[in-house]
C-alpha cells in the first residue's frame, strides 16, 4: 500500500482527502498527502504539511513576456531561462 499520495491541484486535495476518509484512512498519520497548488481558499479540514504553491500571478507574467518575446521575432528571457525562436 502507498504512503503518500501526490495531488495536481486543490480540487483534487479535496477529492482524495474525501475518498481517504470514507476508507476510514487519517492524514497525515495513515496517509502523507501533498498539494502541488495553493490550498489557503479552500475549507481543508486538515492542515496539509507538504502544499507547493504555484506563483500564477509571477507565472502569466513571464508567459505574456515570453509570447511578446515570440511576436516581436527575438529572444525573450525571462527569470533566467532563455527561449529560443525555432527555425
């Protein structure tokens, strides 16, 4: 059996917590569960230790530099990763 369970977003925390549950498992003491999303808006009944919180605001800004980068026919870097216009 896992002991951990890695979820892709809020909305499935929230599911897998509701089907840990009814199979009468606990988080965290009979099942690890991290969050790759920011849960703060949700009503999680349990305070999840392992959340990676994605920057959605940081990440649209560097697409949309990225993007004018691209229309504007040069490179576009953007936090240290450069993208490279394909020939």
């Amino acid at each position: 059996m896992p002991t951990a369970i890695f979820t892709v977003n809020n909305m499935t925390v929230v599911g897998t917590m509701q089907a840990l549950r009814e199979r009468g498992l606990r988080v965290p003491e009979d099942m690890a569960l991290v969050c790759f999303d920011d849960v703060e808006h949700l009503a999680v009944p349990v305070a999840l230790p392992y959340v990676i919180d994605q920057p959605a605001e940081t990440f649209g800004s560097l697409g949309a530099q990225w993007l004018l980068g691209v229309f504007q026919g040069r490179l576009a870097s953007a936090a240290g990763a450069s993208y490279c216009k394909q020939t």
